[in-house]
C-alpha cells in the first residue's frame, strides 16, 4: 500500500513568518512529487511540482525533495493570511502527473494577522 | 494554469435517483482524467481514472456499475452516479492531465475541476 504521511497540524504561524509544511512518502520508486492548496469547500489547486533532489523556489514557495529519506517538504516566506488553507502533498510514480496520484491527508495552516 | 471546469457545481436529488457530473478541459485536451471523491475532513481518494475512447479504470472498491465513466472526447468526461443513496453524498473532484509542450512545464501535469458537491436526500 503506498502511503503519504502528513502532519495533520493544525499548524499556526504569525504573519510574514515561515511557514514548514512536511511531507513523507513509502514508494521508493515515487518520481514526482506535488503539493495543492485546498481552500475550505474549494478543489486542490496545485502549487509546487519537483521531480529532483534539491530545493525549487517560486516566488514566497520552495518546495524542498529528498529522495533518499523519502521525504519532501514546502516552505512559504512571508507567510499572509491568505495562505491560511489546507495543504496537500501528492506524489506519483510516473514523472509528471499522467498517473494516478497519492495524497496525503493534508496539514491545516493558519496564518495569523 | 490550465482551466478545468465541472457542471453541476452543487446538486441535491432525491435517493435512487441518478446524478451525472460533467468535467470538461476548456483549454487543452486531454486523453486522461481522474475522478476523486472527498469526504469532509478526509483527503482525495481517487475512484478512476477515465481514458478518453477506451473504459475506465477503477480502484479497488469503488462499484463500476454505480458509477459510471465516459470519456467520450477529448476535453469531456462524465461521472454518472446511479441509483444515488445518502452515503455517496459527497464532494466530487474531477482532474484532467495537461501534456507537456505546451505549458512552462517540462511534464505532463494534474489540474483539478472546481468540484461538485452531491447531496443524496
């Protein structure tokens, strides 16, 4: 069974503060790697993809991927109140998201004014 | 991002009727499509994965003919929910696969419609 492991949270930050959002995963062979922002009764709207180790930043977002320990992570600068929403990784096999994706349960963020 | 779009957005209906839910790529086509199911508090769990001109897949679990799949073209999938009882009331995601080439990403991406939100009575 492939699992996504997420820190439930609820995770709370001050605003313009960093916020670490992590992320484990139990398919070795998982190549891709993304993580969505749910708003409250809103779809996943994607975010961050990253398919090698290292670090990829876009804009107040860097999404950080460690394969050997199986593990990524999300990290927003600056954090705003309008990040505050519920933050899903997903991860695949396939490189790219042509196949089916495993999600997490996701972690709450609430950011405070 | 690309623009997947779902109609109805919300539906309530009556039990043991049948409820079709409509997922459409506006901008691009796609050949692959998911169909999710969310309930509250819990993650996405996919149900099947709908390939255009060929028969979905489902996971394991979910009853193939109760809710049935056509992706009849390439920017249009639907879900029909049949026979719909209280515990399919749910919030129903679908997602469309964008191929690369077109987009700043070098790979096939996910995106995700805006969700229709059934309620069996």
């Amino acid at each position: 069974q492939k699992e996504v492991e997420q820190n439930s949270g609820p995770l709370s930050v001050p605003e313009g503060a960093i916020a670490s959002l992590n992320c484990t995963y139990s398919d070795r062979g998982s190549q891709s790697f993304f993580w969505y922002r749910q708003y409250s009764g809103k779809s996943p709207e994607l975010i961050m993809s990253i398919y090698s180790n290292g670090d990829k930043e876009d804009g107040r977002f860097t999404a950080q991927l460690n394969k050997a320990s199986q593990y990524v992570s999300l990290l927003i600068r600056d954090s705003q109140p309008s990040d505050s929403a519920t933050y899903l990784c997903a991860v695949t096999a396939a490189l790219g998201g042509s196949e089916k994706l495993v999600f997490g349960k996701g972690t709450k963020l609430t950011v405070n004014p | 991002g690309a623009v997947v779009s779902q109609h109805p957005s919300r539906v309530i209906c009556k039990s043991g009727t049948s409820v079709k839910i409509e997922c459409r790529s506006l901008d691009f086509q796609a050949t692959t499509m998911f169909w999710y199911r969310q309930f509250p508090k819990q993650s996405l769990m996919l149900m099947a994965t709908s390939n255009e001109g060929s028969k979905a897949t489902y996971e394991q679990g979910v009853e193939k003919d109760k809710f049935l799949i056509n992706h009849a073209s390439l920017t249009l999938s639907t879900l029909t929910v049949t026979s719909a009882h209280p515990e399919d009331s749910s919030f129903y995601i679908c997602s469309a696969v964008r191929l690369a080439g077109g987009s700043t990403s070098s790979y096939n991406e996910q995106f995700f419609g805006p969700g229709t939100r059934l309620t069996v009575l």
